[in-house]
C-alpha cells in the first residue's frame, strides 16, 4: 500500500508535511524503522513544529537534509547524511549521533538550541568551522 507521503506514515502529519522529508512517497515497509524514530523524536524532545531546513552557507557535506525544529523548551537541528562523520568531527560541530530520521542508508546527528537567535549565530560559526576544518584537510594531504 503506498501513502500520498512520508508524513502521512506518521503520527504526526502537519509536523513533518512541511519538511522535506514528509513530501517524498515511500513504500510504507521501506520506512517503518525511520517513522517509528520519528514519532519517539517528536515525544522524546516535545516538538512543536517544524521551522526551517537552514543550513550554513559554505559548510561541510555533513550538512546534509538539514530540520529545525521547535520544542517545548528550545530547538533541535538535525542533520541526515549519507556518510559517517568522524566523532572529532561531529565534536568539533557540537552534534550526537541519534537514531536515523531520513532513511535507513543515512546516518542521523542532533544539536540543541535554546534559542532561534543561538541557532542563527550557530550557522554562521559552522561556515568558520568548516573553512578552518577544509584548511586542515589540505595540510594533510
């Protein structure tokens, strides 16, 4: 049985029809693992809706199928790429690995805000890091 869309797979539909995720059509099978992490995402840090899918300007590739969103208390930003970050630099980046949110091939990372003003400066400061992390890359090889 296939659904008008991802969002619709969940227990939480206006949330996630605005996110890029929520539009894509999937065989329900194919994302039960990812709807079940979604709906225990939304109850674990109480969001209340999504905001945007805001991304540094020139950060990494890590930044990759980017959700904000707003909770009870604060923000979460997640990030869902295809590719393992090095922990030094989900570190450096200020992220935890969580379950996936986008597929089962993409790996999944998190970051807190207290607020939107923090998150805006935060993006800003992750285009620094990530010029300072590509210089460091070169030097080394």
């Amino acid at each position: 049985m296939k659904t008008d869309t991802n969002a619709e797979l969940t227990d939480h539909v206006k949330l996630f029809t605005k996110c890029y995720w929520g539009g894509f059509r999937e065989e329900p099978e194919e994302m039960t693992e990812v709807v079940q992490n979604r709906n225990r995402f939304v109850s674990e840090f109480q969001v209340e809706k999504f905001v945007n899918g805001s991304r540094p300007q020139n950060g990494l590739g890590m930044f990759d199928h980017c959700e904000l969103y707003k909770c009870t208390e604060g923000f979460v930003y997640v990030i869902s790429p295809y590719c393992e970050i090095l922990d030094e630099v989900i570190e450096r980046f200020g992220f935890r690995k969580y379950n996936p949110l986008y597929s089962t091939n993409a790996y999944t990372y998190l970051k807190e805000f207290e607020t939107k003003v923090e998150f805006n400066r935060y993006l800003k400061e992750a285009d620094k890091l990530s010029e300072i992390i590509r210089q460091e890359n070169d030097k080394a090889h």
